[in-house]
C-alpha cells in the first residue's frame, strides 16, 4: 500500500469532509481517504501510485483547493 498526505484548503464542516473523502474514494486505486478537517491533511492509501493531478482533480470537482 502507498500512503501520500495532501493539503486540503476550504474545508470547514463534516460536509466538506465528507466530499472531499467521496471525490478523492473514486480515483482508481484509492482504497482509503482519512481526512482532518483541522489541519487540512488528507492522507490518501491506494495500490498504486496516484498522480497527484488526479487527486488535485477530485479535489476542484468537490469544490476546494489542493494546496501546493
């Protein structure tokens, strides 16, 4: 398993957790996406690796912002 953490900006409720957590759960590969509305971390796990231009991708379609 490969595990990569992200910076999430824009999230402010369980709302946006769990948006974020569902784009970020269909990118191929992604078999777990733990979220800390807090800090902003998104800490992805998949079977391969991900390109950080697919997670920046479901990132926008739920509406916020990859930092970085």
């Amino acid at each position: 398993m490969i595990e990569k953490t992200y910076t999430v900006t824009g999230m402010t409720c369980g709302h946006c957790v769990r948006t974020v957590t569902d784009e970020v759960g269909r990118i191929d590969g992604v078999t777990a996406v733990k979220v800390d509305l807090p800090t902003g971390a998104v800490v992805v796990t998949s079977t391969r690796e991900v390109a950080v231009e697919d997670v920046r991708a479901a990132v926008d379609e739920a509406g916020y912002e990859l930092a970085g």
